[in-house]
C-alpha cells in the first residue's frame, strides 16, 4: 500500500464515522479542513502527507466526538498503526493531530510546521459564513440557547468550564471566535483569518440591530 492509497483508505475511515454528524464536525468539515490543510502546506513548506493524514484524523481524536481525548488518541493510534507507516510518520502525525483543539485557550502550541498548518486550517473553518453556521449548529446539539444577554461573557476559564459550562451561540464568538485571527501560526492563515473575522463583526452588528429591533426604524 501506498501512501496515497494511505490516504484513501483513511478517509474512507473517516468518512464513515463521522458523515452523520450534526454538530459541525462532519465529514464535511473535514473536507474544507483537509484542503485547506494541504494549500497551506504547499504555501508554507509543510509535508504534505502528514499534514493531509492530521487533517482527516484531527476530530476522531477530539473529547467531543470521542468522549475524551485519550480515547480519541488511542483510536487513531490503533488506526494509524495497522498501515505500512514507519514509527517516525505516526508520531508526526500523532503530534500534529494533539495541538489541533482549542480547549478554551489552554490547547498545546503546535511544535512542528504540519502542527501549525493543520491547527490554523481547522481554526480558519471555524471563521466566517461557515464558521458562523456551524457554532449555532454545535449549540442547538449541545442544548445551548441561540442568545441570552442575562449571561455574561466569560473572560476566563478551565478547559472543563469551555466545555461542559453555560453559554449560548452568541457568546462562543467573544469566548473563542473572535480571538483566534490573533491565534494563527502562519502567515498565509493570518490573511484569511482577517478576511473572515471582518464578516463574523459584520454579522454581529447586523445580529444586534434585529435583536434590539434598530433595523425596524427605517421603516417608521
């Protein structure tokens, strides 16, 4: 087996798993990261083949689809180790894939250029229209509101507070969206991530003059 054929069975693997997810992290996600993992490695020197393998695996190893991270990690080791790799391209492709996750600003700093690139494609998908569609998607399957301005922001907190404590759609963009432009490892990220941070601003403006009913003044 080749490494492209590696690659083929491992998002067919992929795929499988997580085609009927609702929660934002589908095999669709998947695809945009997967491309755009592999446009910014060719931009800034990554390799190609453990970078493409960290962005197919990255959310099989992630707590919130898997349960928790050690057992996300133990699958796709278990994965990795049944294909012709060598030690060395499972490790990279292990580290990679365990800097990826966010985890409320307490995530890993990537250590390795496949690390960085991986990482800033995932965070890229979670900016713009589709960054913006898939936090109300996440919050509606974990049983968040769309809005509550009764909640406080939260400026500070555990990775278990990130994860499992009280928010709302709204608020996952001061809590983590519209921190991660000033988060990217590359350059060639940083002049997407600004493109898309600009329209998540917009569609917050837009977000507050329906909900506090300013845009129903020009037709007084």
């Amino acid at each position: 087996m080749n490494k492209q054929e590696c690659i083929q069975r491992t998002a067919d693997y992929v795929k499988m798993l997580l085609e009927h997810d609702t929660s934002g992290h589908d095999w669709w996600h998947i695809k945009r990261v997967r491309r755009l993992s592999l446009m910014l490695a060719t931009q800034e020197g990554a390799n190609p083949f453990i970078v493409e393998m960290a962005a197919l695996l990255h959310d099989i190893a992630d707590e919130k689809i898997a349960g928790s991270e050690e057992k996300g990690m133990a699958t796709v080791r278990a994965w990795l180790t049944q294909l012709p790799l060598s030690t060395d391209e499972i490790e990279q492709i292990i580290e990679a894939i365990s800097t990826v996750s966010y985890k409320g600003g307490h995530g890993k700093k990537p250590l390795t250029q496949e690390g960085m690139v991986v990482q800033d494609a995932d965070r890229l998908d979670a900016l713009g229209a589709i960054g913006i569609a898939r936090t109300f998607m996440y919050a509606g399957s974990r049983g968040h509101s769309m809005y509550d301005p009764a909640i406080p922001v939260r400026e500070t907190m555990t990775k278990e507070e990130y994860r499992y404590g009280r928010s709302t759609a709204l608020h996952h963009f001061y809590e983590k969206l519209l921190k991660l432009k000033d988060l990217m490892n590359t350059k060639s990220a940083r002049k997407l991530a600004m493109e898309r941070h600009r329209f998540m601003e917009q569609f917050l403006q837009q977000f507050y003059r329906e909900w506090d009913g300013h845009d129903e003044d020009v037709n007084r």
